[in-house]
C-alpha cells in the first residue's frame, strides 16, 4: 500500500509539473497544432533532409575529433607510430592528425565519417537546390529561404576547405599556397589582406593553423547552424511543396503528419545515413595524409587535385588567359582576380537573386506551392542545364594535366578544349535542353488528346491494321493537364509616339525577357501554352 501511495504522490506531481509548464509555454497547444503538419512523401524531398543528417553528424565526429587535434605550427621531429615518417619535421597540427589516425582507438573511422560526410553534406546542398531550382519551389513565398539556401551552399564550401587545409599535409599545404596567391590578386589590399590572414609571409608561422581552427570549429559552423534553424524555422512556417497530381491544388499541401509518422521516418533515415557513412569511411579510404607528408614549400605531389567542390575554381585557374595590367606601378594580376574572385562572386551572386529575376521577368506575383514539372518551364530548366555544363567543365578543367596523361593529348589541346568548351558547351545545353522540353510537352499533348498506347491491334473495315489508345489513368491524365499559365505572357507594348524614354526602354526589355521565358509558340507550335495546331498570325498561343 505505501508503494502504490508513493507511486500515485509521484504521478501527481508530474502531472503538476506537465501542466505548470503548459500554462507559462503553451505546449499543449502548440503540438496539437504542430504535430499533425503534412510532410510530402517523394523521395526528393530526403534531399534535404541527408544534408541535415550529415550536419549532426559532421558537429559529433568534429567534437571527436576537437579532443585531440592540436591546432598549431609549431615544428616537431615525428616519433610517432607510422614509421615511414619517424625522425621527419612536421607541425604539430600533421603530427596530431597521424596521432588521431595510427594512435587513438576509432580515431582514423571518425577521421574518415568526417571527411565523407563533409563531401555527402555539400553534395546533398548541390542535388537539394538543383531539385528546388528545377521545380520552381524557390518561386514566392518562398524566395528568402532561397538566398539562405545558397549562402549555406557558399559557406559550406568556405568550411569544408578549412578543414580539409588543417591537416598541414603536403595537399593541403598545395591548395593553401594557391588560396594565398587568390588573396595577393586583390588590387590595391591584396598584401595586406595576405599578411593579416596568414600572420606573415606564406608559409606563416605558428600563428595561421590556430586562426583556420577557429574559424572551422567556431565562426562558420555558427553561422550554418543559425543559418539552419532559420531555414527549417521558415520552412515550418510556409510548409512544404508538393508535386502536381489529382486533387491537388496550390493551396492544400498533402503529405504524412509529423507525429509518428514522419518522426519515425527521420530517425531511421538518420540512423541509415549515420551507417552509410561509417561503411564508407570503414571500406573507403579518403584523404590519406599520411601518403603525402608535412607541407614543404619547395614540393608538390603530381597529380594534385582539391576535393570535388573547389574543382571549378581550379579549373577556371587552370583555363584563364595569362592576363595582366600594370596600372601605377601596381600590377593587376586577372588571371587570378577574375577567375578565383569576380566569377564565383558573380556565380553566387546570379544564384541568389534568380528568384527576383523570373519574378520580374514573368510577372507572375502569385503564391505557389504546388511544383512545376521541369518539362513545363522549359527556359529555366535550359538555364539549371546549362549552369550545370558550365561549372562540370570547369570541374574538368580542374584535373586537365590528369586527363592530358591518361589519354596521351598535350595539355594545350586540354586547355583550349575546356576554353572553347566554357563558352560553347553552355549554349548548346540550353538550346538542347529547350528542345527537348518542348518536345516532351508536345508528347504529353498527344498523349492527352490520343490516349496511351495500348498494345492492341485493330483490323480496319478497310482491311488495314491500328493500334488501340485507352485513355490515360486519371493519376496521368492530370499530371498531363498541368502547364505554364499562358495567361502570363506579355503582349508587346504599342506606343502612340515611340519616343525612346527609360520608361519604354524598360517596358519593352522586360517584355522580350517575358516572352523569351513564356512564349514558346514562336519556335514551336505546340510548345509550352497551347495544343498542337499552329497559332494564326498575330497571336501568342496563350
């Protein structure tokens, strides 16, 4: 009886204290509300979702790691367990990194989840904004999640080279010399900027390894993780997007609750992540700086290539013209300026903003959460299409000297082929890439009005053969039916005196952008905004 008094004392004190805390926070309230909020179910969306996984991950094995990293220059003879560098210089920072890998128990497994799961993050950012570029989801309400989304994009490539350059390693040390030279290129501050960040002359001294430290453990994973929260807090709040299908409409957003459903879907999602990336780490070996040896300014390893997301300011390096201005006795070094400085702002930058871009030059002011099909919005698919092309080749561009080796060419045949290849590979992606956009529109045209074939011949009274159509399913039928809203297109503006004002200037830009994005007709008919007969003269097929 007195156990059965205590359990019921204690009960009602939990319960006192559940309820105490409800009516100072709200919480009931506030997960009734939340814990029944839709979450899609297409697979696109774990996109997203890996990226995140890999972030959790990527702070536990960094505090791992953090026990016993010793961020400092300091020179040391290596007495150390690998015994190929015994009695070798090295600062303490690459002595540490061996002590971690060859010494510390699971040290060399964390080492590796770290360095995959670095590489699965920012490939998991790339694939989960080219999934929101291609399907419009960036489209308003949703443009400030956007911009956040392409800054966590920059400063994930500004921390994984911080921490892939702390090792000290000879590698590392190769693409630190050259991030060096990007920060000299700076006109009229570059020394200083140089001298302020590396403490001296490169190689510094013991002061630059603590710096980097700081800012990969600290500044920059303070500023995703803020970052992030903001993203999901916003994401929260607008819910997700949706793709197009039978019921659906852009205000209604179907999916799974939160609870249990979703939750229990995330945590073993995490968990599966979590062991993916202890396998690869335990079967495949990545960044083994104990083949490259300490960082000497006087050596470089052949075939010296970054890690896969820095490969496309190599190549625009590698494939630059040696250009240069000397301007009152101060030289201005382009080759390095423009394609290590002004092209990945501007690239970044392009990023960013599109959203404001395709709103002004489509008009189009509404709320969106139901997605586009790429095939439907055919000029901004071109453009994802051609950016892609765009930085693969100079991603390529990036291990010209490896290519030019293995398949016997000189490395000047490689170089031009990648320098004709930035300006025309591009192009011809994006003509490509419309074309057949536009034919897949006219396909799910026929296939709306025709029907899907069946697989069943008919004889004709007139003794000939046909195959039978049946109707699509309605599933596809209104999949088929979704298309960019013709309604959009802007009519060219007729001016009673075509006087050339701003005004004009302006109206008239915005309506060639407008109908360079919206009206395919004049290059298709079928394309785009309306069925498959040709338009009369004089009319946009909207």
């Amino acid at each position: 009886m007195a156990g059965q008094d205590g359990s019921g004392a204690k009960a009602e004190r939990l319960e006192k204290l559940f309820w105490g805390v409800n009516d100072r926070l709200g919480s009931t309230e506030f997960l009734d509300k939340n814990i029944r909020k839709a979450f899609p179910k297409h697979w696109s969306f774990l996109l997203g979702e890996t990226a995140l996984y890999s972030f959790v991950i990527l702070i536990l094995t960094g505090v791992f790691l953090t026990l016993f990293f010793k961020p400092s220059g300091a020179v040391q003879v290596y007495d150390g367990s690998y015994a190929p560098l015994k009695g070798v210089r090295m600062s303490e920072a690459y002595a540490s990194t061996l002590h971690i890998s060859f010494d510390i128990r699971g040290g060399l497994l964390m080492r590796q989840i770290h360095h995959w799961a670095a590489n699965i993050f920012l490939a998991a950012i790339c694939a989960h904004l080219l999934r929101i570029f291609f399907t419009g989801a960036f489209r308003k309400p949703r443009e400030i999640n956007w911009v956040i989304g392409t800054t966590l994009f920059a400063l994930a490539l500004a921390e994984g080279f911080a921490g892939y350059s702390l090792p000290d390693d000879l590698l590392s040390g190769t693409g630190l010399r050259i991030a060096q030279g990007i920060m000299l290129s700076i006109p009229l501050v570059g020394t200083y900027v140089s001298m302020w960040a590396f403490g001296g002359e490169f190689p510094a001294g013991e002061e630059f390894i603590p710096r980097l430290f700081t800012l990969h453990i600290l500044l920059i994973p303070g500023i995703l993780l803020v970052l992030i929260t903001a993203h999901l807090m916003i994401l929260w709040h607008q819910t997700h997007t949706i793709f197009p299908g039978r019921g659906r409409r852009e205000r209604a957003v179907a999916g799974e609750p939160t609870f249990p459903h979703f939750a229990a879907q995330s945590t073993s999602y995490f968990l599966f992540a979590f062991g993916i990336l202890a396998a690869m780490a335990a079967f495949l070996q990545i960044n083994p700086v104990w083949l490259y040896g300490p960082y000497e300014p006087d050596q470089v390893s052949t075939g010296s290539q970054p890690d896969w997301y820095v490969g496309f300011l190599e190549g625009s390096l590698r494939i630059m013209a040696p250009l240069s201005t000397t301007v009152a006795g101060h030289t201005i070094s382009w080759n390095v300026l423009v394609p290590t400085i002004i092209l990945p702002g501007a690239f970044f930058t392009l990023i960013g903003l599109y959203p404001f871009a395709e709103r002004w030059a489509t008009g189009d002011e509404r709320l969106h959460h139901l997605l586009d099909r790429p095939r439907n919005a055919p000029t901004r698919t071109a453009i994802g299409v051609a950016v892609i092309v765009w930085y693969g080749n100079l991603m390529a561009a990036g291990g010209n000297d490896v290519l030019a080796y293995t398949f016997k060419v000189p490395l000047f045949w490689t170089t031009w082929f990648f320098r004709i290849g930035f300006f025309v590979f591009p192009i011809a992606a994006f003509a490509i890439t419309r074309r057949v956009c536009l034919s897949l529109q006219r396909r799910d045209l026929r296939v709306r009005d025709e029907g899907v074939e069946s697989g069943l011949i008919s004889l004709r009274p007139d003794g000939g053969f046909e195959e039978r159509h049946e109707q699509p399913s309605e599933d596809a039928e209104a999949v088929l039916e979704i298309r960019r809203p013709g309604e959009l297109v802007a009519p060219y503006p007729h001016h009673v005196l075509p006087l050339p004002t701003p005004d004009r200037a302006r109206t008239q830009v915005r309506t060639r952008v407008n109908r360079f994005y919206l009206n395919y007709q004049a290059e298709s008919h079928g394309g785009g905004q309306g069925d498959l007969q040709k338009p009369e003269n004089g009319q946009s097929g909207g």
